[in-house]
C-alpha cells in the first residue's frame, strides 16, 4: 500500500493591521463536541451501532445525566460506561489493527452456545478497550481478519456506502458457464436482495474442483455461498484473501496474528473512504 505523504497544513498569516487591543475580537470558540456513540466507538468500546445500543438502553452518561441517543459530548465532559470513566484518546494516538489468519473452525464471535473456538482467544490481550472485527467470516471460511481497537475506523471500511471491496477465492465442485458467470456478474436474486460480484475470474482447477476469484462491495451473511448455491453450485472451499487495501501476508500461516506498525497504519488511514 502507498500512502500519500503526510504534510503539515500551512498556518494563514494574520492580517496586518493597527487596530489596537479594544477593537478585537474577545469572543471564545466554544469547545468542539462529537456525537457520543462516535466517541465510544473510537475509544475501542465496540462498533457504533453497539455504542447506539448501549446508550439507548441507558449504559451511559454525560456529566451524571443519562445519556441519549444523539447526544454529544466534548473534552471538558465526564463521560462514564457503567462506573468506568471514559478517556478518549487525542487525534495524534493511532489506533491498533491486528491482522489474523482465520483457519476453518474457528468462529468470530466472543459467545458460543456450542463452545466452539473463538478468533478472539487468538489475539493479544488488551485492558481498556476491546478488538473489533472489521467484518466476519462463517464457520468454515478461512482468510483474512481485520481488527481494530478504533470502532469508526471499522465503520468506514464495513459500511456498505464506502463500498470497499472483499476479494475471495472460492473453489466449488465443477465450472460455470458462461451464461452463468454472466448472471453473477450482472446480479441475482437472493432472500435479502439483489447480489453481484463485481469481478469474477477463472483460476483453472484440476478433476471437478474449480477456481474462481470473485470481488465484491459487501458483506452480507454468507453471501458469495448463497450466490453460487442460487446457481447450483456448491463452494467446497472459501477463503478471503483481501479486504479494501489489505492482503492477506503470504508469510502469515493460519491461525496466527501480526500487528500493522505506526507506518503501516498511518498508510492505511490514507487509504480507507
């Protein structure tokens, strides 16, 4: 990833002038305030729409008040999540982003019914906040993992209208015709909506297994497995291997994480919508 570089914004000179001290302005800027579920997430508490959901069932409070949803809270504010009070960090510290490579079995969730393995028991520990996972992956889909400690970074790379790509490779039992890739391509129905890909490419195969690479701009639950499943087809193999900006690291082997450097990260600030 290239990343612009960073210049420091130049400072407009002050007029000149020889209007003495009692023709200036002495008003003073009030303080700027952010709404709070914004700064909730950004404090690593979780996504915005969890922080939504906190503060509507009353989880939070500005000065002693209950908050509401739509309230906003600045740096002279005393805001606390149950008896935890809230430190929201400066626009200079960088958040944290992990990179982890899922293996099959594994689920992306802090609870199971089930008891089955968590992503979460394979990432490092942390004590004031709490990783975010940056979309998901089904039970038995491998690849890239995205988290972070920065909920409005994890908004802007899954919310649908930055439309940030998720590049998967998917092997299924035969081969598509073209007539099929076409419909795959210019979109299909499913239970919840209209889906496409907006790349599709044969990667060849041998026997009756075949490969594709297939792009797309969301990440409904199970989406690329329904839509070859709507053509039947059956995906034998799933694994994403990028999302937005991110690759998957040749040299990151299954079931193990690595953390972006300052550089890196600040790289991918620049990148995201």
């Amino acid at each position: 990833m290239k990343a612009r570089p960073i210049r420091p914004i130049k400072k407009k000179d002050s007029p000149s002038g020889s209007a003495d001290a009692s023709s200036m302005s002495t008003s003073v800027s009030a303080p700027v305030t952010h709404k709070l579920h914004k700064l909730l997430a950004q404090a690593g508490l979780g996504s915005r729409r969890e922080m939504e959901e906190l503060i509507a069932a009353g989880g939070a409070t500005i000065n002693g008040k209950v908050a509401g949803i739509g309230d906003r809270a600045g740096p002279d504010d005393i805001v606390r999540v149950g008896k935890r009070t809230i430190h929201f960090k400066s626009d200079d510290r960088l958040p944290r982003v992990v990179l982890y490579h899922k293996p099959e079995g594994e689920i992306v969730s802090h609870d199971d019914p089930e008891g089955r393995p968590s992503v979460f028991d394979k990432l490092p520990q942390l004590r004031s906040s709490k990783w975010i996972s940056i979309g998901r992956l089904d039970y038995n889909t491998s690849g890239l993992l995205i988290f972070t400690t920065d909920g409005e970074l994890a908004n802007r790379l899954m919310h649908p209208r930055f439309e940030v790509e998720r590049e998967y490779a998917v092997r299924i039992m035969g081969r598509l015709t073209p007539e099929v890739a076409t419909l795959l391509t210019t979109g299909i129905e499913l239970e919840d909506g209209l889906a496409k890909f907006d790349h599709l490419s044969d990667q060849g195969g041998e026997g009756s297994n075949h490969w594709y690479r297939v792009i797309l701009k969301e990440g409904r639950n199970r989406e690329v497995r329904r839509m070859f499943e709507t053509v039947g087809m059956t995906v034998s193999r799933l694994m994403r291997v990028r999302f937005g900006p991110i690759n998957l690291p040749p040299r990151l082997k299954r079931g193990k994480w690595m953390e972006l450097d300052e550089t890196e990260t600040r790289r991918l600030l620049a990148l995201v919508p």
